[in-house]
C-alpha cells in the first residue's frame, strides 16, 4: 500500500509553527545541545519527540523519514532504529519542558 504524504507535514512546515530559537535556546540553556556530529542532532531529535506527539500511530523510523529528519551522510543512508531510541533516551525531558514552559507563555 502506496505512502500517503500528503497527509503528513513536511520538516518546513513543523519549523514554520514552532520557532526553530526556541529549540536552540532549550537546548543550550539545559546542556543538551548535540556537540558531535551526528545524523540526527539534538535539534532534530526534538522535532522528532513533537512529530511522534502528533503521529502517534506512525513509528519512529516512520516519522523520520516522511519529515526527513535524518542528515544525510556519504557512508550510510540509513538509520538504525535503536539510534532513534538512544537519541530520544540522550536527549531526556528537561529540553521539552524549557521549550513547553517557553511556547506556553
């Protein structure tokens, strides 16, 4: 059965609802921010985290790749879907609640 991704938003429109300053300022204030360089960086790991709020019934590696959360790198196309699990347990709540605690006001 074909994909049907016109029903879900792309990576543009999540950044164009939330500001993308926000992420940066909740990452950098609870020390969270990605320092190596990864395929899925902190900032996107928390797109991820309000992707899968909306997607519920969709899967990680789902949601990832309908809203090209990845970064692409020349050696690997692909993401294991445990990466997704470690960057989701990397990244913690304390981001989310900063950027809830800063959108709400």
């Amino acid at each position: 059965m074909p994909r049907k991704h016109h029903l879900y938003p792309d990576f543009g429109s999540l950044t164009r609802n939330l500001d993308p300053q926000w992420i940066a300022q909740a990452l950098a204030t609870t020390g969270c921010a990605s320092v190596r360089k990864r395929k899925l960086p902190a900032e996107r790991v928390v797109w991820l985290v309000i992707a899968l709020a909306m997607y519920r019934h969709q899967s990680m590696a789902q949601v990832v790749a309908d809203l090209d959360l990845a970064l692409p790198d020349e050696i690997n196309t692909d993401i294991a879907k445990s990466a997704l699990t470690q960057a989701r347990q990397r990244l913690g709540q304390e981001p989310l609640s900063q950027l809830f605690g800063m959108s709400a006001a």
